[in-house]
C-alpha cells in the first residue's frame, strides 16, 4: 500500500509516517509539504491514498482537494485537519472527501479510518453521519456563511480567531491586500460592516474550535 501524507508541518509528517509504518505491513509513505510537491508526487507515481491536511499554504487544502479530484477521481483522500468536523467536514466531504478526521484522534482511530476509506468506505464520525443523513439541512434554511468560497470561508475563520490580516496573509502565503479583499468579500457577504458583528456572528452559528 502507498500513501502520500500532505501536510506543511514536517513534525506532523514524521509522527504520521511512524503511525503509518507501525500500523501497516508492507505500507510505503510518501510526503509533501506544499501544493506544488503534492502534485509532483501525485503525477509521477501510483497512490492508493492521500492523507490531505486542511489549511495548507497558498490555494489551501480544499482546493487541492478539489484538483486532485478532477485529475484522479478515484484516488481516495482522508482530510486530517486541527479543525473540529463542525467546521470543515461537510465540505471536505462535498469537496470529494472520502472520510474527515481531526488530528488529535488516537492512531488506532486513524489506521481504521484508513482501513475503510482503503476498502472504498466513507469514514465519518456518528453525529456527521447523522447530519449528513438529514440531508444537510434544507436550502433555505442554511446560514449566510454557506455561500462563502472555501477559501472566504477559511480567512473568515481566522479571522473571527482573533488572527490578524497581517497572521492570515503569513500563515496562507499570501498578500495582506489578498486578504483585506478576501475579508470584504465576507463581511458584504454576510452583510457585516464590523470586526465586532463578525466576532459576534462567529459565536452565534459556533464557528470557533
């Protein structure tokens, strides 16, 4: 079995890797820690999983979901994300996700995961299963923050962290004037005029980890 585990953070790839090596016979891990890495790996070689963490730096991790997607539809991905699934699972998983899993699981639940996703199942919590059996909750009665591309909605999360224009821009790669777009982009959006309504809007539909 061949994985590629994508993740910026080379401590977060080498503990994955030692999880995967231990878990798996005969398993070959392979790593990447960009977006234009990631593709190299994915177009050269044969996978038969990618482990995708979330918040990459530059398109971010839903958009290199949907990319891979589009060039090997078949080749499962597992997000592994610090963010809690109420934040980011059901687009990961409308993104073409075959399974969500915060980083803080316990390798056992992580090597599982794997097992399911491997054998073409989808791997979600009960309570997302639940959600999702509810079919995502009627159109109309979804909130305004729906609307949000996936990477507004990821810069609307930062920001009602408390990160700042200048944090976002460094920790994405990109431009402080990206971002400051991006940030007016959410607030007409959401039909927002302040940090402080943003703030309060992040608290009312729980959009903090």
């Amino acid at each position: 079995m061949k994985i590629l585990v994508v993740d910026d953070h080379p401590v977060v790839q080498h503990g994955l890797k030692g999880i995967l090596l231990k878990g798996f016979r005969n398993v070959v891990v392979g790593e990447a820690g960009s977006e234009s890495e990631a593709f190299e790996q994915i177009r050269r070689h044969p996978w038969d999983l990618i482990l995708l963490d979330i918040t990459m730096p530059g398109r971010g991790g839903l958009e290199i979901l949907k990319q891979v997607k589009r060039e090997k539809p078949k080749l499962p991905v597992l997000i592994l994300s610090i963010h809690s699934e109420d934040l980011y699972a059901v687009r990961a998983l409308k993104a073409g996700a075959s399974g969500y899993l915060t980083k803080d699981a316990v390798p056992e639940k992580l090597v599982s995961a794997i097992h399911k996703v491997i054998s073409g199942g989808k791997f979600v919590s009960e309570a997302l299963a639940e959600k999702l059996a509810d079919g995502l909750a009627v159109e109309d009665d979804k909130p305004p923050h729906e609307i949000l591309s996936d990477r507004e909605y990821e810069v609307m999360l930062l920001l009602v962290s408390g990160k700042t224009v200048r944090e976002i821009a460094r920790k994405l790669s990109l431009s402080e004037k990206t971002i400051s777009t991006f940030r007016a982009r959410i607030y007409r959006k959401l039909n927002l005029t302040s940090y402080a309504q943003l703030i309060r809007y992040g608290l009312k539909h729980n959009l903090t980890d």
